[in-house]
C-alpha cells in the first residue's frame, strides 16, 4: 500500500461500516479487515477488472469473508444504512462530485467522507461548501514528487464561503504547515507560467483568465507570507 492510501486509512474511523468507492485492487479495504475493522466493509468499483483483483487481493490476505464486493457506479448500489465513511479516492475532483450529486441520502451528518481528488480539487471543495458539507480535517501526504490533498468533510446544512486560493489549496491551519506551504509555493510557480503564457495574448477570453489568474496569485501570494 502507497503512503496516499496508508494515510487515508489511518483516517477511518471505527463505525457502522466504511465503503471504498473506486476500489480497484482493494488495498485499504484488505488492509481494513486485517487491522480488524469492527463495521461491515465495502469495496466497490464499476468494472468487474478491478474488483476481481480487489477478491484476489481480499483472498491472499485470507480476508475474503470480512470484504462484501459490490459491482456499481459510485455510490449507487450501497446500502445507506450500513455505512457511515464514505471512501472515494484517485479520482478527479469532478467525477467525485457526481458520485455524491447522485447519492443525495449521503447529505446528512450521519456520515463522514473522506476524499482524495487526483485533479480539480477546487471544484470539489465549491461543491462541498455549497452543498452543505464543512471541510473538517485537510492532510497532505508527499509520495515522490506529488502532494496529495486529503480531506474529511461532514454535513452541517450550512454552506461555507472559501476564497479561490481556499478553494485550490484547503484552508490554512489545517494541513500540516511544511508541506502546506510546499503546496503553495508549488501552485505560486504554476500560476507564473500560466500568467507568462497568457500574458502574449491579447484576445479577450485569455485577458478574462489573466485577471482571474493575477488575483489567485495575489492570494496565494499573501497566505505564503502570513
């Protein structure tokens, strides 16, 4: 199991029952039946490739009869009553908002989600603030040259104004402040190159995207100084 993965387990909860949407090879519901998860455990994924390598993962480890294999899209063929961790990891931050547009009953304070985005984490985290859910605990775990950005959120009723850095980033205060700030720093030079590039083009789209991209540096800037 990568750090990625190791990480989002040590955030698991003991509860009701945990589902792992995207599976795949079933690394972290394996690893949850051998550390003796006490609730029902989920691996689910929409083709029968990787959740046959989840079943072969589940029976090397001899913890077949602790891992209930669901053939679905996202959420859609879990049982609300017997979870209450919701797992999507490795997938875009667009994919995973549809997962949860469609499972409206996720919508309540009886669950905890705990997502990873590979991509577009902005708008995963506009999509959580407008729909109700805080973004409770952000964890970055370095793995190689990437950062990734984990984060818990649960459903309050209440939406949450973030700024555009917010948004990218996660709220100061609650990663850890090293790697945060490598995050930052890391965003800052990608921003640069965009605001280079755009900068040579006087069409009046790119001008649109050169002032939205001058005013996230200017925030990112600022959190790097604070």
């Amino acid at each position: 199991m990568d750090q990625r993965l190791a990480f989002i387990c040590g955030m698991i909860r003991p509860g009701r029952g945990v589902i792992d949407v995207g599976t795949d090879h079933g690394y972290l519901p394996v690893r949850l039946a051998c550390e003796c998860y006490p609730g029902y455990i989920f691996a689910s994924d929409l083709r029968e490739g990787p959740l046959a390598a989840a079943r072969r993962s589940a029976a090397q480890a001899g913890v077949s009869d602790r891992i209930q294999f669901l053939l679905s899209d996202g959420l859609d063929a879990c049982l609300p009553d017997a979870v209450d961790t919701i797992v999507i990891a490795g997938m875009g931050g667009d994919t995973i908002c549809g997962i949860l547009d469609r499972a409206e009953w996720c919508m309540d304070p009886a669950y905890r989600l705990i997502l990873q985005p590979m991509s577009k984490p902005e708008v995963l985290r506009y999509w959580l603030s407008n729909n109700g859910f805080c973004i409770e605990e952000e964890r970055l775990v370095e793995d190689g040259d990437t950062i990734y950005q984990i984060l818990a959120a649960g459903f309050t009723g209440q939406n949450e104004a973030l700024s555009d850095a917010e948004l990218w980033l996660g709220k100061r205060g609650l990663a850890e402040p090293e790697l945060y700030q490598k995050l930052v720093l890391h965003e800052i030079r990608r921003i640069e190159r965009r605001i280079v590039g755009l900068s040579t083009s006087a069409s009046e789209d790119p001008q649109r995207q050169l002032a939205a991209l001058q005013h996230r540096l200017f925030e990112l800037q600022t959190m790097r100084e604070n």
